[in-house]
C-alpha cells in the first residue's frame, strides 16, 4: 500500500527482531550448533563415546522399548538420568536443566507435522549429544580435585582414598554424596549451564563415564560388562515383546 506503510514481512521481521528476540530469556536464544562445532565435534569426544557405544546404545534401546517408542521422548529421557542417579543435588543437574539439554540435543527436523514424533524426541545421535552436555553440566573435578573432595568433604582417611583413586573415584564420590544428601559439593563455575567452559569435553565425559558405567552395573548387580549388556538387551527384546501382546 500507499503512504510508506511496512509489509506483512517487514513486520514481522520487526516483532521478532525488536520484541520477541529482544526480550525472550538466554535459553531462547540458544545456538546448539556453537555447542556441537565448539565442544562436541571433535576426535578427543568421538572416541570416549565410541568405547562406550555398546552401553549408550543399550540405554538408548531400554528406554525406548520401556516406553514402546522409537525414538526417546522427553519422559523417557528424564526417566534414564533419575534411575542411573545422572541428576539431582548430588551432581547439581536439576530437571528443568534436564528439559532444557534435551531440547537444546534435538536436530532440526524438515517436516516436524510429517514426523513429528521424530521432531519431539531424542534419535540415539541425539541422545548421544544430551549425555555429552549432561556431562558438560555435571563437569566432574579434576584428579587432584577429586583427591582433596574425598578426603575433606567425605572425610575419608588416606588409606580410603587411596583405594578408591585405584577403583571407580567418581563413582564413589557421587554415589557418595547422593548416600549423604547434607553434603553439599559446589559445582566448577565453569559448569554451569551456560558458562564458558575451560577444559576439553572429553575428559569430563570420560570421568561422567566412570561414575555412570559402575551405576548401571550397580543398578543391574553385574560385575562385568558382557554380563551387564546381556542382560540390559534381554531386558529390551522382553518389554519390546510385551508391546505386541
């Protein structure tokens, strides 16, 4: 029209750009591809996760037969960190941070209403990505860390540290504080949520791994990683089977 009035487009472009954009919340404005091309794709990461394949993939198979679903829908990812004990006080992951990584992991789907299960779940690549923020999130302390958290804030002798440093220590220290939920262990600044982070995701993931692996077995009263996989796969052909009767 006339008289120098703005387009439909121009409009619109001024809603989103001046009132929507400009007053939605940080987590609005979340760019997931920065985290992928700036922490996750790299050779330090992918071989962690290829190392533990065969158990993330049994997860991801568990929780999707437990649910009768294809893909892991939000509930059935909220349901894989609360029964392997991933979030609560004891490694600082509250649920909304939970929602949040699992929105944040999903990739962009072309025809969300064609497919939308597929567009309001985890695929495994996905869910391969949550575990990864999760331990990004949780940001396990280093070594030496670790040695002091379990000796001053655990009150464990030397001898005890000793035999836990030779072991599962971060197995022990979040099993520990999850046992004991009047201590309280300050998360790294760096872990939060969107904070700048300052080591390599890779070393966070891999000790996330030693506390969550030993967790599973623990869960599943296994002590070797054959005997865990045959039984979390027995597991999912069962509730897979239920599904057709």
């Amino acid at each position: 029209k006339s008289g120098g009035a703005p387009g439909a487009a121009e409009a619109l472009r001024a809603l989103i750009d001046k009132d929507l954009q400009a007053n939605a919340p940080p987590e609005a404005l979340h760019n997931p591809n920065l985290y992928r091309t700036s922490r996750l794709y790299n050779r330090d990461v992918d071989n962690v996760l290829r190392a533990e394949m065969p158990l993330l993939r049994a997860l991801y198979d568990l929780f999707c037969a437990k649910a009768h679903t294809r893909f892991l829908r939000l509930e059935g990812w909220l349901d894989v960190l609360d029964t392997y004990r991933m979030s609560g006080n004891h490694t600082g992951v509250s649920k909304r941070e939970a929602k949040l990584i699992f929105a944040w992991s999903q990739m962009v789907v072309v025809d969300e209403v064609a497919r939308r299960s597929r567009a309001s779940s985890l695929d495994f690549l996905d869910f391969l990505e949550a575990f990864c923020r999760v331990a990004d999130l949780v940001s396990p302390p280093p070594l030496e860390d670790l040695q002091d958290a379990l000796a001053w804030e655990l009150e464990m002798s030397e001898e005890e540290v000793a035999a836990v440093m030779a072991a599962h220590p971060y197995f022990t220290f979040y099993a520990t504080l999850d046992s004991k939920p009047g201590i309280e262990h300050a998360r790294r600044p760096s872990g939060e949520l969107r904070a700048a982070p300052t080591r390599p995701l890779a070393f966070k993931l891999l000790a996330f791994l030693d506390y969550v692996k030993q967790a599973v077995h623990v869960t599943w009263e296994t002590t070797n990683d054959h005997q865990l996989l045959f039984k979390m796969e027995a597991m999912t052909r069962l509730l897979a089977e239920s599904k057709g009767g």
